[in-house]
C-alpha cells in the first residue's frame, strides 16, 4: 500500500496516536531495507484518553500502555506493510530520541526532555513505522531555543517533591498517591502561585506551558 504522509498521519490519529514526523533512512541508521522512518506517540491527553478505553487499561497485567502501543502499531503495520519498532526493543535499543531530533526540530531541555515547539514537554514516543518506500516527509522548521533566554528556569526548582534536577528529572515518590491533599504537580510546575492561567498567558515557557491541560490519573492511582 503506497500513501503520503498525510494519509499516514491520518490513519495514526485514527488508531488514537499522533504522527511525529520522520525522516529517510540512511545506511548508517541499520535499518535493512527500509527507507522511510515514521515516529508515533502522543501529545497532550487526548491520545491517552483512547488508550484509558482500552482492555489494557483495565486488565490488570503489567505495562498496559506499551501493551496497548504494540498491539495498536502492529496492526497499523499490518495494514500499511511496514516494520513496528519500539523503544522497548533490545538491548541494543533503537535511538528514538535522536530519531526524535532528526524527525522534528526540538531542543534539549534544562531538564534532558525535548522540547516541542507547539507541545511543550507533553508528548512522548510509543513507537515508529519503518517503511521500505521513500515517503516524503514535512521538513523541520527551526525555533529559537527557549531555555538560552529563561535565566531563572523555574523548571529546575519548582517542583514540590524535588522530582527534577538540571538534565534529568526522578521518579522518586515522596508520600502516598493516595494522598489527595497535595496538589497536581504539573500545576505547580505550571503556575507555583494562584491558579493556572492558560496557555495565551504564558507564551515563552514552553515547559510551564505543557502542563496547562487538566492533570490525569495514571493506571492504579
């Protein structure tokens, strides 16, 4: 099955994932005979709200959402006749992020997440249709990057529970989950003093202005 871009794009945000650019494969890159790479993930709530209606999400066995992205890629790559990649492959494992960096233009941040341009630090990477057709694919258009003129990078020292430090950030849990009393943290991240304004009144950092949709609850919280 021969489609362009769009029509791939289409057919991933049906399957309730977001297209995430691409680029063409080189030699180098390992990959046999394909010659055009797709990424597919998230951005925002939306695509989770699709996986929280799936049977993964309520069967109770381990790694519902990579469960779910495989099941859902592999049958995209069934009907389009493409390979499915996942950054759970291996080891070795398949560089999505500097994939991820060759297929859109994002920056690194304070925090080593990449940083989209529209999305913030919202979206993520479940997986990529490797294709043995040259697609073409949308060229990358540069940004300013936004953390070289954010001297304070409230990001670095906001959160409440210290999950983040300069070039990464935790998983450490401080506290019960059922503990109710603590606000969001994507709320204090957003906006550490009074309500959450939107995202028109926060246009420079993109990293407070991701966490401006409504917080969601994980599996099991």
């Amino acid at each position: 099955m021969t489609l362009n871009y769009e029509q791939l794009q289409q057919r991933i945000e049906s399957a309730g994932l977001a297209a995430r650019g691409g680029f063409h494969v080189e030699p180098a890159d390992g990959l046999g005979d394909a010659r055009t790479l797709i990424l597919i993930g998230f951005t925002r709530i939306q695509h989770w709200e699709t996986f929280a209606h799936s049977p993964e999400y309520t069967d109770g066995r381990p790694h519902p959402l990579d469960r779910w992205s495989m099941r859902t890629i592999n049958l995209l790559a069934e009907q389009i006749g493409g390979r499915a990649l996942y950054p759970s492959d291996g080891p070795p494992f398949w560089p999505f992020q500097r994939w991820a960096r060759r297929a859109l233009a994002l920056h690194v941040s304070a925090l080593g997440v990449l940083l989209d341009p529209e999305f913030g630090l919202w979206h993520s990477y479940r997986g990529a249709l490797a294709l043995t057709i040259e697609v073409p694919v949308p060229t990358p258009t540069p940004w300013p990057h936004p953390c070289e003129s954010c001297e304070s990078k409230p990001c670095l020292h906001t959160c409440p529970v210290g999950a983040v430090q300069a070039g990464r950030m935790t998983s450490t849990v401080v506290g019960p989950r059922s503990d109710r009393r603590r606000p969001a943290v994507g709320q204090w991240v957003a906006w550490p003093a009074g309500p959450v304004p939107s995202a028109a009144q926060m246009p420079i950092c993109l990293y407070r202005r991701a966490f401006t949709c409504e917080p969601f609850a994980p599996p099991g919280d």
